[in-house]
C-alpha cells in the first residue's frame, strides 16, 4: 500500500517545467534553441518520473 497520493507527471511537468516562468529554469530561455532544450528535458525527467511510478518505485 502507497501512502502517497497518486502521482501524475504531467502535472509535474506543467508546474515545474513551464517555458513562461517555470519553478525549475534549466537555462535562460531566451532564445528557440534555449526553449526547445527546456522543454526536452522538461520531457525527459517527466518520463523518468513516469517510469518510476510505474514501476511502482519509491523515492
């Protein structure tokens, strides 16, 4: 049995990871190339989550 409320990565990801004004800024964004990085591994940790919980993983 979990005790932890279920988990969506997508959610995740729309929080932490948004492009505008993101909890977690992996780089300054300024320029297409910058975005497109941020969103890739905005994707990338977003399915190593997903893999996770899948899993049925704890952290």
């Amino acid at each position: 049995m979990s005790v932890h409320p279920p988990f969506d990565p997508g959610t995740v990801e729309a929080v932490v990871f948004t492009v505008e004004k993101p909890f977690l800024a992996l780089n300054t964004r300024q320029t297409d190339t910058e975005k497109s990085e941020h969103k890739g591994f905005a994707q990338l940790l977003t399915g190593c989550a997903a893999a996770m919980e899948w899993r049925g993983a704890t952290v």
